[in-house]
C-alpha cells in the first residue's frame, strides 16, 4: 500500500501545522519566524558546543569557559542547548548555584520562544527588527 499524505482542512483562524501554507509561512526565509528559529537555533547550537569543550578542558585541565559566560549563552536564548549538552557530556549537573541557575533559565527561554512564536509576539519582533534595521540606515 503506497503512503499518502493528506491536510486535515483547518480555518485560516486556527492555522496549525497541519496546514502546508502555514508551514511554508514558518519555514519561508522572508518570513521572521525563520530568523526567530535561526536565531535560537544558533544559540542552542553554541551553548551545547561550549558545554562539550569546557568538558573537553574540564578532563584535560586546560583553560576553560567561565560560568557566567555559559549562563549568558543560555539566558540570551540557548537554553535547550546547554541543558541537553549538559546532560550528554555529563557536566555540571551537581555544582549549586549552576545547576539551579541554568534551570531557571530553561523555564524563561521556554517563555521566551512560546513569546516569540505567538502572533503577538512575532508582531513586536517584527516591529523592533524593523524599527532597529531603519535606526541603522
């Protein structure tokens, strides 16, 4: 039996993924959620990749990243990231005030992206990206 694939018919009101035009709004490069995603993406990417090689010096006793710069690349938006890389690599799981530290910070990234994502939300990041960009002209 061959797959086929079939979109639920949702109102342009409740838009959801199951909607191709919708996903084409999210995933399109002239779209801000596009550059919201890569933006965030970037950061988790970056803080994973900063837990693994302060590991790497943690092992090797080499010079390594200060906390507050760890913290900092989660907070600005790389939460996912370094919670994930600190699980996998094993690092820093015990140490307080860290380890409480990074996990407040993964519960107001999470608010942060359901903000950003939201239409509301994606109107003012629209509306600041705008307003920053005609500052710079």
């Amino acid at each position: 039996m061959p797959f086929t694939m079939k979109f639920i018919s949702v109102p342009e009101s409740q838009q959801s993924l199951s909607d191709p035009s919708f996903l084409d709004q999210i995933i399109s490069v002239h779209s801000i959620n596009f550059w919201i995603l890569c933006f965030f993406g970037g950061l988790c990417i970056l803080s994973y990749l900063q837990f693994g090689w302060d590991k790497y010096c943690a092992i090797r006793q080499r010079w390594r990243i200060s906390e507050n710069t760890l913290l900092l690349t989660a907070f600005l938006g790389g939460a996912l990231g370094a919670k994930i890389g600190q699980r996998a690599f094993r690092h820093k799981t015990t140490k307080e005030p860290f380890r409480t530290s990074l996990q407040r910070i993964f519960f107001w990234n999470f608010a942060l992206y359901a903000i950003a994502f939201s239409p509301q939300g994606k109107a003012a990041v629209t509306s600041i990206a705008l307003a920053f960009f005609n500052g710079m002209q």
